[in-house]
C-alpha cells in the first residue's frame, strides 16, 4: 500500500520516517524510556502517530535488545497488522549516538521515497501538522519555494536535527559521507545539505514543542502538559 501526503505537501509525493530510538537514556533510570506512558500511551507509541498520517513506512533505528519491547508499544510484533507497516534497523556498536542510529537506518529507507521525516523518539510534543510544514518547505514538488535538501526547526537560534524533512537522495548520500558516524554531532550531516531554517514559533505548538524527555521529572510536566492543555486531542492529531 503506497501512504503519502495529503492535503499540503502534495498527495503525489512518498515519505518514509526514521524514529531515533536506541539511546540508552541512563538520565530516566533503569527502565526503558520510550514505552514508558505518555498521557496513557507509550511514548514511541505517541510519537509515531505524529508521522505516520504523512509516512507510507516507518523504520525504527534501536538496539537489539530494544526491539521486542518497542514492537510491543508499537503494535507492531511479528504478524501484526498495521495501517503504516515498520522495521527495525539496528545498530551493533550501540550508544553510538543519534548519527550513529540514522547511519544504521537509512539504508532502509525505499529508494522510491521523495523524502524522509528523521525525528527523535523522546519528543511526544511535536505535532503532525509541523511534520507537514517542514515536508512543504522542502519546496519544490513539495510547496511552492525553492527545493531545498533539507527543512529543520531552529529552537532559540539553534538548528533541531532530531525533528527534519529531508529529500532521501540527499540524506542518504550526506550520511555515507560521514565516514565515522559514531559519537559525531548531529548537525554533522547537515553540513554538506542546502537547509532552509523554521524558527520554532513560527511552527505548530513553538518552541516548547520540542522539549525531549530525559528525566522522570520531564515525563511527569510534560505528560501534565499534554492532559491539561489538549485532553481530548489524540497523540499526532493535527494541531
């Protein structure tokens, strides 16, 4: 089943998303961050559902020892069935970092893919409709602008790579570039990459949507956040 976009970017186009989920997230304590409960779902469970109403698959970059829990969160164990189908990429030489786990995932990616969406696993507050804008201001067959190789919010002045529409062609070539990927800055890929920059508050929920959860403490505000601000909204609901 081909999945692309609708309403704007154009519905002809394919996207494919890259969930960032192998990190060992010593901050959150011994147990697996990313299943834990975001507003009553697991949070890669949330945070899925911000791209898969613009994704055709969703590949899922974590360690091997990760993925039975996540597939679990996901719905996505062996024999499930789901809307927006995912994989699993794996990266042997974990706590590489988050360039280390899109090194290991993009190849993935189907060849056919306009674009690619790369967010961060721990990010329950980003919205689907600021999926949407940043795939629309990759331009070109896109939007109406200029095509860039890559759209990134900027946060107080400061580029967020863990929340990026990427063209696939340009990506992939970027991070085979990168000859060691493990412990390298995230930014790194995109220097090479034409990048048209978004300040935050000019997308959907500002700059307090990208706020990542790296404490219980995080979990506990942000999941109040959530309940209090939109209690009857679902997770990737556009907003």
């Amino acid at each position: 089943m081909e999945r692309s976009c609708g309403g704007e970017p154009p519905g002809d186009v394919v996207v494919e998303s890259i969930l960032l989920a192998g990190g060992f997230s010593r901050r959150f304590g011994d147990r697996e961050k990313l299943t834990a409960a975001v507003a009553g779902e697991p949070m890669v469970r949330r945070v899925a559902r911000t791209v898969e109403p613009l994704s055709r698959r969703l590949v899922v970059s974590c360690r091997r020892a990760q993925r039975e829990e996540l597939a679990a969160a996901l719905g996505a164990t062996d024999g499930a069935k789901r809307d927006v189908p995912v994989s699993f990429a794996f990266d042997d030489r974990p706590d590489g970092g988050p360039l280390a786990g899109l090194a290991s995932s993009v190849d993935e990616i189907g060849d056919d893919a306009d674009a690619t969406f790369v967010l961060g696993g721990d990010f329950p507050l980003v919205r689907t409709a600021t999926v949407e804008t940043l795939l629309t201001a990759l331009g070109g067959e896109f939007g109406d602008r200029e095509p860039v190789d890559a759209a990134v919010p900027s946060v107080d002045g400061r580029l967020q790579p863990l929340c990026a529409a990427c063209r696939t062609d340009a990506l992939r070539a970027a991070v085979t570039a990168v000859e060691t990927p493990h412990n390298r800055a995230m930014l790194s890929v995109f220097d090479p990459l034409s990048v048209r920059t978004i300040p935050a508050d000019q997308l959907p929920g500002g700059d307090s949507s990208f706020r990542n959860v790296n404490t219980p403490a995080d979990l506990q505000e942000i999941t109040g956040r959530i309940e209090s601000e939109t209690p009857d909204t679902p997770a990737g609901a556009k907003q």
